[in-house]
C-alpha cells in the first residue's frame, strides 16, 4: 500500500499542502469568521432589542440561510450573481458567503445567550444610572459571550473544514491543491488521507485553544461572582 512512490509523493506534497492551509486556507476561515462574528452579534442584539421590521428581516435572513445548502451559496454568488452584474473574485465570494452562512447560526447561539441573562441585571442597570448602550456594553454582552464561548469555538473549527468547499469554485486552498497535485500523480488515497490530518491538526489546535478559553473564562466568571 505504501510503495516507495507514494512516501515520495506524500513527502513532497505535505509541504506544498500545508504552505497553502497556512496561506490561504487558515486566513479564509479567519476573514470568514470575523465577518460572521460582526453579523452574528448586530443579528442577535436586534432580536434582543425585539425592533419589529428590522427582527422580521434579521428572522428571514436566517430562515433563508439556515434553510439552504452552503455549496448552493457558493455556486449561486459565484455563478449566478454575474448574471445580474454582480461579479467577485474566487476568495472574496468564499469570505462573503462562508460569513453570511456561519453569521445565521452564530446569530441564534448569540441570541439565546443575551436572553440568559438574568433582566434582573439589565433593571439594575437601569436603576443606577446606566444607559441602555452601557448596558450591553458592560454587562450584558461581555456575560454573553462568557456563555456563547464553548458553541463559538465549535463554530470556528466547523468553519475551518467548511472552507474545503471554496475548492469548488476555484479557490487554490489546502483542498483544491491536493486535487491538483492528485490529478497529476493520481493517488487519491494517500493525498486525500494526507491533507485530511493536516485538517485534523488544524482543527485540534483550536480545540487545544478553546478549551484554555474555557477554562480562563471559568476563572474568570468566578472572580467575578466572587
């Protein structure tokens, strides 16, 4: 199974694999991230406020988005929207749609964790003097996203193997370089186990991370209750 052949094939190809993990695919899902967190959050804090037209739009954004397949999204931005005058580049569509997509469900773990805390707090707020501005900011949001922490993180390493599907529209990541380089050795199982670890090892450092975000954030809340 494992011929002198393909231990070549697979120790040239791992650093080629993992050059472009760290060049493209890594800033992809950091890019990608960051515009679902931003989307995420003014989603969830418009429902919070319950402002009635912009919580119908915010709704029917994420029935749309939840209710349809993320390689859908891809094709339809990057295929379609030219039809209509609306032309990207291969990774900016990625960073668009991949933030769009993952911001719906961001939305709702962000929603359900504001309305966790306690409106004894907010009314406290209130009483002393605190706009409702101040409010979110200081106290609402930061115990938000204490609780919203552990399903941000799942997210963020769900994000990381989603963006393989950028291959499909002509994005040059970790995934579509291994495409490339079988179509021309033609060993799929190999290349394809390969750059599964590599995905692997991404995946488990940000595991490693969450869970020392956890922990931190634990002491911290501890602190503060204390």
């Amino acid at each position: 199974m494992f011929d002198e052949r393909l231990w070549k094939i697979l120790l040239d190809a791992f650093p080629r694999l993992l050059g472009y993990g760290i060049k493209v695919t890594i800033p992809l899902t950091v890019l990608s991230f960051s515009l679902a967190m931003v989307i995420a959050v003014a989603v969830a804090l418009i429902q919070y406020a319950n402002v009635k037209v912009l919580r119908q739009i915010c709704r029917f954004y994420i029935w749309v988005i939840r209710g349809t397949p993320l390689l859908v999204q891809l094709y339809l931005v990057f295929y379609g929207f030219p039809k209509i005058g609306i032309k990207l580049a291969a990774f900016p569509t990625a960073v668009f749609v991949f933030g769009f997509n993952e911001g719906a469900y961001m939305a709702e773990t962000m929603r359900g964790s504001l309305e966790s805390v306690s409106v004894g707090q907010v009314e406290a707020g209130y009483c002393v003097g605190m706009s409702y501005l101040q409010i979110m900011k200081d106290i609402v949001l930061p115990q938000a996203f204490r609780t919203a922490f552990p399903a941000l993180g799942n997210s963020l390493i769900s994000m990381v193997k989603s963006t393989s599907l950028a291959a499909t529209i002509t994005v040059m990541e970790m995934f579509r370089q291994a495409q490339v380089i079988n179509g021309r050795v033609y060993e799929s199982l190999g290349l394809y186990t390969e750059v599964a670890l590599i995905y692997l090892l991404f995946c488990t450092v940000l595991t490693w991370l969450q869970r020392w975000g956890e922990k931190k954030l634990s002491v911290y809340g501890g602190k503060k209750s204390s």
